[in-house]
C-alpha cells in the first residue's frame, strides 16, 4: 500500500550500465512529498539517466526504485533485470510525469488534444472533465488562448508550457524536469521559470535537471551534484552554491558562470 510518509519517489544504490559503460555507479536520491530536488552537473554525468530510471523509462542492474514506499518488483537480476509487474510500472509512471527539454508534443494534435490525450486514453477519465482541467491547467501556464492551436504554430517557451500543462493534466504525484529551458532563447527561459517556480510555490513535489543554477538556488530544498554516475555532494542550495566542499563541484560551478 502507498505510504503517504514515505518520499514520492526514491533510489537506492542504483546501478545502470548501457553494454560496458556504467552510466550509474551506485546512486541515492529521494524525492519527499513537497520538496524540490535539484540535479545538476556536467553533461554526460546521468542526470537523465538517473530521471529515466525514475520513472522506469530504463531498465537498471542494481538497487532499489521506491515509489511512495511501494519498491518496484523486479524479474530476474543484473543484465537480465526488468520490472516484473506491468501495473506497477503504470501506476508510476503515470504518477511521475516528465517534462523533456524538447517538449516532445505531438505535432499531428493541438494543443488542447495533446494535453487530454493520456488521461482520457490512459487514466481512462471522462474527455469532458478532462477538457476542462486541461483548460484550467493551460490558463495556469499562461497560454489559454492556445488550446486549438498546433504546436509548430507556439513559440517554444510556449511550447514547453504546453508540455508544463500536459503534465500537470496526469494530476501526477511528481513530476520530473530534464533540462526544460536548456532549449529555449533567454527571453522565453523566463516564462517557463516562472512557470518551474509557481508550481514550487504550490508545493508541488519535483525532481529538476537544470543548467540553470539560478532556478536551482531558488526552487530546490535539496540540490544534488552527479560527478561521473556517482553522488559528489549534496545538500541545501546554501551549502551547494555558497559553501561547496568538493573541489570539483567547486570547478563545476565556476565553469558555469
Ligand atoms: P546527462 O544527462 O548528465 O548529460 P546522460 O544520462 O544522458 O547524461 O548520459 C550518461 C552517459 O550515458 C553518457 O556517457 C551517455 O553517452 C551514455 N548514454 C546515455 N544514453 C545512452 C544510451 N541509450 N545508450 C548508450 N549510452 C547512453
Ligand atoms: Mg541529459
């Protein structure tokens, strides 16, 4: 049964390896109900592989996932791993939606329809109730004057809104950000940032993977640093940008001033 105490989501000593190349080298993060947890690091560190494993989008060789307490139930082990239990994947991964740097929306669907497409196909709810959320959640990011709109027709800072409200739309537990403005201009950063920040106000429980390591010192309860596919250091956004002990978080954060 979900244990409303324990974090939303967990990892616990995860290994990953794609072939030979261990991408993840034992890692542990939590996500606890409310909180906002920061990864940053240099690219190529697995910080997108560590979010996909999140949310199961990977498979992974060792250690735990934890969804709200609920370990997720493996089938064989190592190489040979993957999750044994199709509902369980469901249920996390429709309770843990992400935000991909590239927006991802359908291009053959406005708006509108890409935002009800999976609660109404996936969570089954009723298109009418879910219609009018999707509005709701489209007013809430800004752009309800978007709903029948095609995605190629939406600046990207709108674009990446519209994917904000899609995910807002699954009603998750968490949601997951992989570098959501890294591809956008400076100007259309700001109104996805104000966007990442209102839903941090609201209490909204997050995992982010940014560049960005202004929106991290704002948002973030907890800021990790992802060295290599190991944890370097972590710990409030104070300690992180302000007193960082480990000489390479020290070099990470000078290079990206
Ligand atoms: P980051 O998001 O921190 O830039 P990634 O998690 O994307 O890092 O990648 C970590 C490492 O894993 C990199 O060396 C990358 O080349 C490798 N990698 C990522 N995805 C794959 C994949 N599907 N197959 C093989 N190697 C991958
Ligand atoms: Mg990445």
């Amino acid at each position: 049964m979900p244990d409303a105490a324990a974090p939303v989501i967990e990892i616990r000593n995860l290994h990953k390896s794609y072939g030979t190349l261990e991408v993840l080298k034992g890692v542990d993060i939590a996500a606890p109900a409310g909180h906002v947890v920061a990864m940053i690091g240099s690219s190529g560190s697995g910080k997108s592989t560590l979010l996909r494993c999140c949310n199961l989008l990977e498979d992974s060789q060792q250690g735990d996932v934890v969804f709200c307490g609920e370990p997720v139930k493996w089938r064989g082990h190592g190489m040979g791993r993957h999750p044994a239990d199709r509902a369980q994947v469901v249920r996390i991964r429709t309770n843990l939606s992400m935000v991909f740097q590239s927006f991802n929306l359908w291009s053959h669907m406005t708006v509108l329809q890409n935002i009800m497409e999976a609660p109404v196909t996936v969570l089954r709810r009723d298109p009418r109730e879910v219609e009018e959320k999707a509005r709701a959640y489209l007013a809430k990011v800004g752009i309800a004057d978007k709903a029948d709109a095609w995605p190629a027709q939406l600046s990207g800072g709108q674009q990446q809104r519209a994917a904000i409200a899609r995910a807002l739309c699954m009603e998750p537990k968490a949601l997951l950000f992989d570098e959501p403005t890294s591809a956008l201009d400076p100007e259309l950063e700001q109104e996805v940032i104000r966007v990442i920040k209102a839903l941090a106000q609201e209490g909204r429980t997050m995992i982010i993977v940014t560049h960005d390591m202004k929106l991290a010192a704002d948002v973030a309860h907890h800021v990790v640093f992802l060295h290599k596919g190991k944890i370097e250091e972590q710990g409030p956004p104070e300690q992180i940008f302000g007193n960082p002990r480990s000489e390479r978080l020290r070099g990470f954060l000078s290079a990206s001033q």
